[in-house]
DNA sequence: TCCCAGGTAGATC
DNA sequence: GATCTACATGGG
C-alpha cells in the first residue's frame, strides 16, 4: 500500500490496497453513515470528519482530505494495517467451509467505528431493517450533530457528541422515529458520561468486562453488546448472533433450532479470536442469499 | 391484512 | 432458569 498527494494538495490516491472492497466494506451491514454516489464511490462520516471515496481496481481515490488525515483517521477506521489475507488463511483452517461465504466478499474488512454512534445506531437496530436504521441515525445526526460539509449539494453532518446528546430528550428521539428504543437511547446517552464508560477504558477491561458493562445500559443486550465490542471496541472474537446469524449457522452446524447462546459458544470454539471476522462473512453471505 | 425487520425488557411459569 | 409477548415504524 502506497500513498499519493495530489497536486492540489486536497485529493489523496492510495495504491495496491490489498483485500479491500470498499462497497462490501459499506453495505455489509456493520455500519450506518454513509450513502452510494456512484459506482465503488461513497462518502463516508466517521466522528467529525466527512470523506468522499471512489475504488477502483486496487487503487483508492480520496477526495478532500489531506495526507495525514487520511494516515490518522481513515487508514485506521477502515483497518487497513490489518493483513487480511492471514485472517482469511486462519478462518479457513478453521472450518474450509467457510470458503464460499469468504470467496463472496473477499474485500470486507471490519471498521473501527467510533463508540458512542456504533452504541446508538445498534440499540436502534433492533427489530428494525438497514435502511430503516440509516434513515433515523442521518435524522438525529441532521438535527443535533455538526454540518461537516457538502458533496454534490447534499449536507453532511455528524452524529452528536456527548455534550450535544445531554440535550436530546425521549421525545426528540420519538420524533426522529425511534419508536420504544426513544428511552433506550436516553439512558445510553446518561450511561456513557459516567465513569469507566469511555471507549478507551471498555478497550483496556477485556471482552468479558467490557460487555458487563455494556449490559447495564438499558436496550442493549447480548447481541447489541456484541456488535458494539466487534465493531467499535476492537473484540474480534465478538461474534453477534441476530436472526440472519441464527439462520445460516442452524444450517452450516446444527440443522435444528438452536438458541443463540449455544451458537455463541460453538462459535468461541471454532474460530476463537477471529469470531467476528468469520460472522461478518457469514452475516453477509446469508443476507446476500436471501434475496 | 398480515408478517417481518442485525432484539430486548418485563411478565409468567 | 427457560419461554412468551409487547414494543413503534415501515416495507413487502
């Protein structure tokens, strides 16, 4: 992997980005803030930064950023230090049967996403679809969070930080279409601002602590926890069982119902600390076989 | 009209 | 402990 400046000092190209899809990295379903302008082109918001990106091949174009924004925020958000090919290697010694779910979509690589947005958007996941989940956290972001700037005429804002969440009431939340995780997202938002709450303190605990305390918050259970440690609190052993999870590890494992906490534990057997890499595949596959 | 969606809390047994 | 249900909202 190579970085370029441009000429103008505003547009970064990065070459020969290994194991990387920026569209499956995006729609896989592990994040929320981002829309499709073109073809392999998005624009991505990650805390208060806004980018717009454009792939092709091995090649990524970056478009108004400078050098080291790209080397500090969105090299390690979209955890391209990570060498992707040894993951894949490691799960597929695992369980070969893995092949067809990883050969689908080989370039998704999991975000590190920021804490408190990631805690917000998956309490607002549950019994919700994706579109659903994108429209309400860009609702809350446009009324409560920063403008961080325009592309092709469309505004772009932030999800609020904590000082401009203690102002968000239930009823805002019920407004912007939350429905009965409104009180859910109060309390998280009270939660995070006490002690031990903040994301570098989760990170240092361990899984098993961190996911205590995860618990705690009201509208956050097993899975939402889960999705939390994998996607924002860098636990790549987390391995989040939701119904499409349920689904497609009942059929490659079991072939019966089977309650998730026994998914959960065969999963800590089979792929260990790469738990989370091997169910964004299979979430994703399954999904993606659905329809 | 009915069923489901990246679930969870509270009630009931 | 393990199961059952209500919960807002929108789309198929």
């Amino acid at each position: 992997m190579k970085i370029y400046e441009n000429d103008n000092g505003k547009d970064i190209i990065v070459k020969n980005v290994e194991d990387f899809n920026i569209r499956q990295t995006l729609e896989c379903g592990q994040c929320f803030h981002f829309d499709k302008i073109g073809e392999m082109e998005y624009t991505v918001v990650y805390k208060k930064y806004l980018l717009q990106i454009r792939q092709s091949g091995k090649d990524l174009y970056c478009i108004n950023t400078t050098k080291e924004e790209f080397e500090t925020v969105w090299r390690p958000y979209f955890d391209l230090d990570r060498d992707y090919g040894r993951i894949k290697q490691a799960l597929l010694d695992a369980d070969d049967r893995l092949k067809t779910a990883i050969r689908a979509n080989d370039g998704v690589r999991i975000l590190n996403q920021d804490f408190v947005e990631t805690l917000m958007s998956f309490i607002i996941s549950q019994n919700k679809q994706i579109p659903h989940i994108k429209k309400i956290v860009r609702d809350i972001s446009e009324k409560y969070g920063d403008c961080l700037g325009k592309i092709n005429g469309n505004s772009y804002y932030a999800f609020p930080d904590q000082i401009q969440l203690k102002r968000i009431t239930e009823e805002n939340y019920r407004e912007c279409k939350a429905g009965f995780r409104a009180p859910y997202l109060v309390d998280a938002a009270e939660k995070i601002i006490e002690e031990g709450f903040d994301s570098l303190h989760l990170k240092e605990i361990g899984y098993d602590n961190a996911k205590e305390k995860l618990l705690c918050i009201r509208g956050v259970g097993e899975k939402v926890a889960n999705c939390v440690l994998l996607f924002a609190l860098g636990y790549r052993n987390a391995f989040p069982v939701d119904v499409w999870m349920k689904r497609i590890m009942e059929s490659m494992y079991f072939g019966e119902s089977t309650d998730p906490k026994k998914i959960m534990e065969f999963a800590k057997e089979k792929y260990g600390g790469y738990g989370g890499y091997a169910q964004q595949y299979l979430f994703y596959y399954a999904r993606e076989n659905s329809r």
